[in-house]
C-alpha cells in the first residue's frame, strides 16, 4: 500500500473561457493547434482528471451553494430522514463518516424542490436553498455542454457532430455530500476507492482538502482544492466509449478528521437506453477496438 499520503498532483488549470460554445468545422481546425487542447489531451490520457477555471459561474453563486449545503445539514436529525426513500439515487443517505442528498434528471426535474420542501415544509428557507440550486443546476448544464464539447474536440473529433449524436441527451444529477469532522481514521477511508460510472463528474469543493486520486502505479496523490474552480474527472462510460484512450482513475476522499468537509459532484451519464459503443473513429491499429457494446 503507498505510504506517500502527503504527494499531490499537478493537474492542469484549463481556462474554458478560450473556448467557443460552438464547436463548428472552421473552429474546429484553428482548435487542433489550440495548446490548450492539447493539455486537455495529455490530461485525459494521462490521469482522467483537471480543474476548470474561468468557467463564467458568478462567484457569489458558488457561495451561496456552498452556504445553502451547510444549511441543510444543519437541520435536526428527523428532518433528514423525510428525505429518505427507496431509491438510493433520490435519497439521503448516512453511511460511516460521511453524508448525502442526491438530486436527479437536472435541471428538467423537480427533485430540487421535492428534496427542500421536505425538509424545510413551508419554509422560507426552502425557496432559497431551491431558488440556488437550481440557478446553479442551469449553469452546470451548460457547462457540462461545453466540456463535452472540449473532450470530444481534444480525441480529434468534430465535437459538435459527435456531441449531438451520442451526447446531447444526457442526464445528470447533483450530490451534496458532507464529511463528519469526527472521522475516526485515515484507514476508514482506504476502503473507498472508486470510479465513477458516467461519462464525466463536474466536482464543487471547498478549500478543505481530502480528495485523492490514484496514479497508474498505484500511488495515492491528493488533488489540492483550487478556489472557485472545479474538478473534472472522467467516467467509466468516457473511457468504453474513448476506446479506453482517455482514463477513468480511482479517487477516494480522505477526511482530515478534525475538520468538515464539503462537496457537490454534478455528474453527466448517458441516458439509460443508449448503447455505448466507441466510434469507429477511434478504432484503428493503435487503438484497436476494446470493449463490447
């Protein structure tokens, strides 16, 4: 097992604001040279994971997010548990040292709303904490457009083309997670170690640490908290339909123990009917095909 909890990475900054939103053929060719492209590239094939930054979500947004989080883990104990239903991805959960609420079909849905008002009924505090998070629901699928785009462009395809065949009906849902200050060790945490399922994960946290990612030797290195930025990571679907050229790494969170820690995934999946099959694209004696249908 590595010993070296203390070791970061240096995942690259991308500053999405030097792309378009609009991925057409001409921009598409100017793109190519784009260095900025190319570190998304490198990132994607080597780790699966980077920060974006100057993504245009106004700051006092983030804020109030990060605020209305900690509000709702505030309430009393009872108050937590009219949110818990059958479906663990509509549901809260407790498990060990850490928390969740989880919305789902965002922004279309309105599971914001049903998850607020069952915990604050009649409450003002239920149009704030919906009213955020579902100004910040908005934002995020816009963005999750735009890094799609970008991904797409950076395996050297045409994005909009590509984006529009297989990606623009994705679904996505939001998770408010909330680790306890009073984790018990470390070593509860090694156990947790996963990738994610989806195309990609669009990770809010604040600047408390504790996420680590494993490199391909197997080395846990901690990915520092950047202010008012976010961490992207690629998802097992990503990496099946990339042909495996690009990565979905392991990553864990440590809790420190003496402080809480707080985040909100917002994760991109493909809807539940569609097959995810690389394109041929991507296929060749390099890449030979990887995985089934």
């Amino acid at each position: 097992m590595p010993s070296s909890l203390q070791s970061h990475v240096d995942l690259p900054l991308i500053d999405i604001s030097q792309f378009p939103s609009e991925f057409d053929c001409k921009t598409l060719n100017c793109l190519q040279n784009n260095p900025g492209l190319a570190v998304v590239r490198e990132a994607c094939k080597e780790w699966g994971f980077f920060y974006v930054g100057n993504h245009g979500i106004p700051i006092d947004l983030l804020q109030q997010m990060e605020f209305q989080s900690r509000q709702i883990y505030s309430v009393l104990a009872e108050a937590k548990e009219r949110a818990v239903t059958c479906d663990p991805f509509m549901s809260y959960q407790c498990r060990g040292n850490a928390e969740s609420f989880t919305m789902l079909n965002l922004p279309e849905s309105d599971s914001i709303n049903e998850l607020s008002n069952k915990i604050w009924p009649l409450e003002e505090k239920s149009a704030m904490f919906s009213e955020t998070f579902r100004t910040y629901s908005l934002h995020m699928a816009e963005l999750a457009r735009k890094i799609c785009k970008i991904i797409l462009a950076s395996l050297g395809l045409d994005a909009e083309n590509f984006y529009h065949l297989h990606f623009e009906n994705f679904t996505a849902y939001m998770r408010i997670n909330h680790y306890f200050s009073d984790a018990k060790s470390v070593e509860e945490e090694l156990l947790l170690g996963h990738t994610d399922i989806g195309c990609f994960t669009i990770l809010y946290q604040d600047n408390n640490g504790g996420l680590q990612i494993r490199s391909k030797e197997g080395e846990w290195l901690n990915v520092k908290p950047i202010s008012h930025s976010f961490v992207v990571n690629l998802g097992d679907s990503m990496k099946a339909w990339s042909n495996g050229i690009y990565r979905s790494a392991e990553h864990r969170v440590v809790c420190k123990g003496w402080v809480d820690r707080f985040s909100v995934p917002y994760f991109v999946r493909f809807p539940r009917d569609q097959q995810i099959w690389a394109p041929d694209e991507l296929v060749n004696d390099e890449h030979p095909r990887r995985y089934r249908p």
